[in-house]
C-alpha cells in the first residue's frame, strides 16, 4: 500500500473515530448541562460499567477480526464475518437475559438504579454490533463508509438528544435508550453493505470453529490488555463514588470529557495501524519510528492548546457549572503524549506478534493503581484520581517503549508468515 494510499485510509479513520468521538462527546456535554451533576454522575457510573464489558468483547470479538481479517481471512472475510455475527447475536442473548434476571428482583425491591441497568443492558448487544461492523470496514478499506454512517449516528443521536430535553423526558435512562436505538438503526444500515463488499467464501461449521480457537487464544491476552487499560482510566469513577460522591465523578467526568476528541481519535489512528503493520510485517519492512515521532508531535500540540485554553473551554461548555483547578489542567495536558506512545506501540506489538509484552508493559504500569492512585482517591478526591491516572499512563507508556525497542532491537525479523497469535 503506497504512503498515499496510508494517508487517506487514516484521514478517513479520523473522519469516522472524529464523527463518533463528537457524537459521544457531544452527548456527555449535553448530560452534563442540561442533567443535575448527581444524575449525570450515575449516566457516568453506568457508562463505565459498559466498557468494563466492552473490553472483554473488543479484544475477544473485534481486535482479532483485525488481525486476521487483514491476514488469513481476507479472502473468505465474508464466512469470517457471518461467522462473528452469529455468535454475537447468542452471546446478546444470554446477555439481555442475564440482565432481565438481576433486574427483576431490583425493581421489585425498589431500587432507583433498575431502569439504569435495564437500559444498560438493552443498549450494549446493539452499540457493540455497531462496532463490530464499522471495524470490519477497516479490515476491507471501505473506511469511508464508516465514515458516513459516523454521520448518520451523529444526527441521530444529536435529534434525540434534543427532542428528550425538548420533551422533558432527558435522563441516564433515556439517554441509554436513545444510545441503543440510534447504535442500532446506523448498524442495521450499514451491514448489508459491509457483507456485499467481503470476499465470499464458505466454511460454515469449519469456519466457526477454527476463528473461535484462534479469537480466544488472542483475546485471552488482549482481554488482560484492555482490562488493565480499563483499570488505570476508567475504575477511578467507580473508586470516586465513596470518596467524592456522585458529584465527584460528574466532576472527573467533565473534566476528561475535554480529553474525549483526542483519545478517540488515537483509537482510530491505532485502528488503521494494526492490519497496516501486519501487512508491514509480510512485506519485510517498517515505518514505526516515523510514525511515533509524527504521533508525539500531533499529541504535544493538543497537550498546549489543553493548557492554554482547557479552563475556557470548561467555563464555556459547561456554563460555568463544573470548576476547573490549575492541578486538573495540568493533568489533563500531560496525559496526550503518553497515550499516543502505548496506542501506536501497542498496535505494533501486537501485529507482530509480541501481545505478551503488550500485556506485561500494561500489568506493569497498571501497579500504579494500588500504590500512587487508590491513596490518592482517597486523600485528594477528583484531583487525586486524576493524578493517577497520569502516573499510570506514563508508567504504561515507558514499559512498552522498552518492549518494543527490545523487539527492534533484538528480536524483529521480517517474515511473510502470519503472526501466530498464541
């Protein structure tokens, strides 16, 4: 694929990941003016409980697919690819029950959060089916197509964002609903196209055996990965509820939701990378030490536009409801570069073939949890957990340099064979 070629691809990737990231980032925005801090607190608390589940089916589900489908799999992506969409929906259906179940004893006992977690549940089968087809996108190089359905998924869920505050019907229950149904119709509108554009081929019982062998031999590592990545971001809203209450986490919240944009559009860019560097690898070569500096740059300039204008743009977005320390500032804009250096690492590591070195470079920094964040939860409160996270991030980012200057150093060898993955 010529540099050209690599560029579009990523200037669509940032099209798609940039749609998304604004429609959730605008969505929290939203929540966080027009809901009461504490109820915006609990949107917070429930969202973060949905990634924690979302991290087991990205890295058993979706971050294989994208791997394999550049790889062993591109010329029969299509049975790849019904393959995944069958055990998506069973696995969606023993989820939703499951929920039904642990929901049914709580509203008979009253509790405020039912509604919550039955929306929670109702939502996650369908904002992970979108996933799943907007990635497979990237596997064929029609990222523009996931492009325009970011677009859709944006109008959507911004028109129903406004008719329920409109309505006076705005709530983390209805804002949940509105998340399912706006994920569900861009997703139902978007996989016959993805399915036209596959590589055909048919394997049928053959093909759903051997890719769940080979996903969860993968995802047994990547699903340690993201948890631990979970851990050193995410945990902190649930840690906060004891500590700074509702408020806090509304606070955190708003805070990082300045930070939103940028993550997102790194995930993109480490989307693109991954089937890009597996390709790299079968043709021998690598462009990773040109890509980190360009990377680092990108992330350098938004960590000093955060720290010039991150305190206006708090009073302004937020009506001047959530105040902003100097301490959180400086937190924020520090957290960029590292995040860019493990996103693009990571990728790299992975596609060849050295996740357990993703894993321990995570497992290591993730140490940072118990030892510098939990105490400072408690001692600090928002700023506390925010200060955390920036030692985790950092801590994480200098193993996996180390690791995969080690690889470059000592163990790259270009190869035509596919990455194993065991």
């Amino acid at each position: 694929m010529t540099l050209g070629r690599t560029l579009s691809r990523g200037t669509w990737a940032l099209a798609d990941q940039g749609l998304f990231s604004v429609s959730n980032f605008g969505l929290n925005i939203l929540l966080a003016r027009w809901l009461v801090p504490v109820e915006y607190g609990r949107f917070t608390v429930a969202y973060t409980a949905f990634l924690f589940l979302a991290t087991f089916y990205t890295a058993i589900v979706i971050e294989p697919m994208l791997v394999f489908g550049a790889g062993d799999y591109r010329d029969r992506f299509s049975s790849y690819l019904d393959s995944l969409r069958r055990d998506h929906r069973r696995v969606a259906a023993i989820f939703v029950s499951v929920v039904i179940v642990t929901v049914v004893p709580l509203g008979m006992a009253g509790a405020p959060a039912a509604p919550l977690v039955l929306s929670m549940g109702l939502a996650t089968p369908s904002i992970l089916f979108l996933w799943l087809v907007r990635k497979a996108c990237y596997v064929l190089d029609i990222v523009h197509l996931a492009a325009w359905n970011g677009l859709l998924y944006l109008s959507l869920l911004g028109a129903s964002a406004l008719f329920l505050n409109h309505a006076g019907r705005l709530s983390p229950t209805s804002a949940m609903l509105a998340l399912a149904a706006c994920s569900g119709v861009c997703a139902v509108l978007l996989a016959p196209t993805v399915r036209r554009r596959s590589p055909s081929g048919s394997d049928g019982e053959k093909m759903d055996s051997e890719y769940r062998s080979r996903h969860m031999r993968y995802g047994g590592w990547a699903s340690g990965t993201l948890l631990l990545g979970w851990l050193r971001r995410d945990v902190y809203y649930l840690l906060l509820v004891p500590w700074a209450g509702l408020q806090g986490v509304a606070t955190l919240r708003a805070a990082m939701n300045l930070l939103v944009p940028y993550l997102q559009g790194i995930i993109a860019l480490s989307t693109v990378l991954l089937p890009q560097f597996v390709r790299d690898r079968r043709a021998g070569k690598s462009r990773l030490r040109g890509i980190v500096v360009l990377s680092v740059v990108g992330a350098m300039t938004y960590a000093v536009a955060l720290g010039l204008f991150g305190e206006l743009l708090m009073s302004l977005v937020y009506a001047a409801r959530y105040g902003m320390e100097p301490s959180l500032l400086l937190f924020i804009a520090i957290i960029p570069v590292p995040a860019t250096v493990v996103a693009v690492l990571a990728a790299w590591l992975k596609a060849n073939d050295h996740i357990r070195g993703v894993f321990r470079a995570n497992a290591l920094g993730t140490l940072g949890l118990p030892i510098v964040g939990i105490p400072a939860v408690m001692l600090f409160g928002t700023v506390g957990a925010l200060g955390g996270m920036v030692v985790s991030y950092c801590a994480v980012s200098v193993f996996t340099w180390r690791c995969a200057t080690e690889v470059l150093r000592t163990q790259y060898v270009p190869s035509t064979q596919e990455p194993r993955h065991v």
